[in-house]
C-alpha cells in the first residue's frame, strides 16, 4: 500500500528518504487519480525499494501542493536528495512513468 503524506511530515520524509522519492497529487472524486494510484501501485511493487511513493490528499493538505503551484490533478512531482526535481506527466502507464524517472 502506497503510504499517505501530510504537509506536516512531508519535508521530513523527503528529505530522509535517501532515494528519490515520487508523490502523487490527488483528490476524492478524481477518476484519473484512481487510475494513477493504481499504476503507481504496480510501479511500488516493481522497483523494490529504489523508491519511495507517497499520495497527498490536496483537499487535506494546502501548503505543499500551493508552493508547487499544482493546478491540476493529477500531479506527479520527483524528489532527488531530499529536493524536488521536476514534474513527471500526470497520467501514465506503470512502464511510461518508469521510463521518466530513469531510476537505475
């Protein structure tokens, strides 16, 4: 199961991680946000371990999803180093997210 993250606890975790770390923006009633969770659920079980994958409610949590300015759901962001990297295409397919996070 893909972990939850709150604006709280979302630094700490990130920066902790020690590897990069993938979060997917999310709401309640977003249909493509279903889809994607459950490609990203896949995605957790394929790369085992090498990253760490987190969902963030933005209906519960302002702060994070505001200072990246995400204006529509959903939204993958990539962490390297505790920092962010980029923003990885919204929708996908397990094997295309994959290709864009060139995880060794």
């Amino acid at each position: 199961m893909i972990r939850a993250v709150t604006d709280q606890e979302f630094e700490q975790v990130v920066e902790q991680a020690g590897m990069p770390v993938l979060v997917e923006f999310w709401q309640p009633g977003c249909g493509g946000c279903r889809a994607l969770l459950k490609e990203l659920e896949w995605l957790q079980a394929e790369t085992d371990g090498s990253l760490l994958i987190l969902t963030m409610n933005v209906q519960e949590n302002f702060q994070i999803p505001a200072d990246l300015e995400v204006s529509s759901l959903p939204a993958l962001t990539l962490y390297r180093n505790g920092h962010f990297d980029r923003f990885i295409g919204g929708l996908g397919k397990k094997d295309e997210i994959l290709k864009q996070l060139a995880l060794p």
